[in-house]
C-alpha cells in the first residue's frame, strides 16, 4: 500500500490524467459507458482508486476531459501541413483526409465518442452542446482559413458551411466504423470537398487606391 501511495505521489497529475483518459477510452469503446465506472476506469490503467480521485474530482469531470481530448486531436488532423499554392478543394480535401487517418489510426476512440454523446444527450445535455459547439468552432475556423489561403469566400453564413461539415464528418465516421472501407471513404469526402468548394467563390479583386492629388 506504501509502495503504491509513493507511486501516485511520483507521478505528475497531468500525466496521470492523460493515463486515466485513455484507459477510460477504451472501457467506453469495449464496455460501453454505463461500465465506465472510476473503479473499471483504474482497473484498465493499472492504477488504484485513489489515483482517480487524485486526478479527478467526479466522473463527470473525466467525461468532459474525454470530450475536450477527442477535439483538440481532431483539431491538429484537419489542418493541412502545407497551405501555400493549393485550390480550396484541395485544401478540403486533405483536411478531411487528415480526419479520416486520425479516425483510422484510433477507431476504438471514436466509437467511445459516439456512446459519450449519446449519453450526454440523454443525461447532460449540456455536454453534448458543448461537444457539437466546439466541433463547429474547429470546423469554422479550418474553413475560414482555407478561404482566406485560396482568396475565395464562402458565398453562404460560414457557420452554415461548418455546420455542413460537421454532418459530413458525422457520417462519415459512423459509415467507417460499420464497414471499414477505405477507398469508398475517400471517394466520399473526395465529392464532398467538391460540394463544398460549390458554396465558395473568388474574392472580388480590389479596387487599387487613388493616387494623393497633388
């Protein structure tokens, strides 16, 4: 018992959270939520239960740091590495390729996300708000860049647009994870980065500034 209270003491709060989170991740995705309980969730790390409350004040405060994970990686794969010289439809199209390598490299993690949200509806609704607000907010912001790269702008309200492609990225998870098809995934978000492109237009030149009267 000593050894193991000198361990937790060792081991800094922050990683000892992100150890929590994955090992949470993967009782959702094989147990479903309603298992997810603190005692499963330290069972799965490896950890005792006082760990968990070292870590964290409730379960609820867990489920929105899972929320909070999901988005920031989801964030960082949408982001083109190289924005300079490409069309917007380009610039969609390896976005959303850039989301759907971070789905496939960690699938288990989405399916635990999907069973969160439905929770969340369910029982906090405020939650899942905030989980679909935070999805349109990195969705706007990867639009509004690739418009602004590409000199186009979007010729309807950019949250409509990043709403658009929040249910484009919805479906597509959910299809992935029920048949695993890759080449008809992107083919998919291929058309749908077509689609998207349609809504944009080239920003108008701009008029060139009279010269001072002399």
């Amino acid at each position: 018992m000593v050894e193991r209270v000198e361990t937790m003491v060792r081991i800094p709060v922050e990683q000892r959270r992100r150890q929590l989170v994955a090992a949470a991740f993967t009782v959702i995705a094989t147990r479903g939520l309603a298992a997810t309980s603190a005692r499963a969730v330290v069972a799965e790390a490896g950890m005792s239960l006082a760990s968990f409350h070292y870590a964290f004040t409730s379960r609820e405060e867990l489920l929105e740091m899972l929320i909070t994970e999901v988005t920031d990686g989801e964030q960082a794969a949408v982001l083109p590495q190289e924005l300079a010289g490409k069309t917007l439809e380009e610039l969609l199209i390896e976005g959303l390729t850039g989301y759907l390598e971070h789905l496939r490299a960690d699938p288990l993690r989405e399916q635990a996300m999907l069973e969160l949200t439905q929770y969340a509806i369910r029982s906090q609704p405020e939650l899942a708000q905030h989980q679909y607000r935070r999805y349109r907010e990195i969705a706007a912001a990867a639009l509004q860049l690739a418009a602004s790269e590409t000199g186009t702008r979007w010729q309807v309200p950019l949250g409509t647009v990043a709403r658009l492609l929040v249910h484009v990225t919805d479906g597509l998870t959910l299809t992935w994870l029920v048949d695993r098809d890759d080449r008809a995934a992107r083919d998919a978000l291929a058309a749908a980065a077509r689609a998207l492109t349609a809504l944009a237009a080239p920003e108008p030149p701009t008029a060139p500034e009279p010269s001072p009267q002399e």
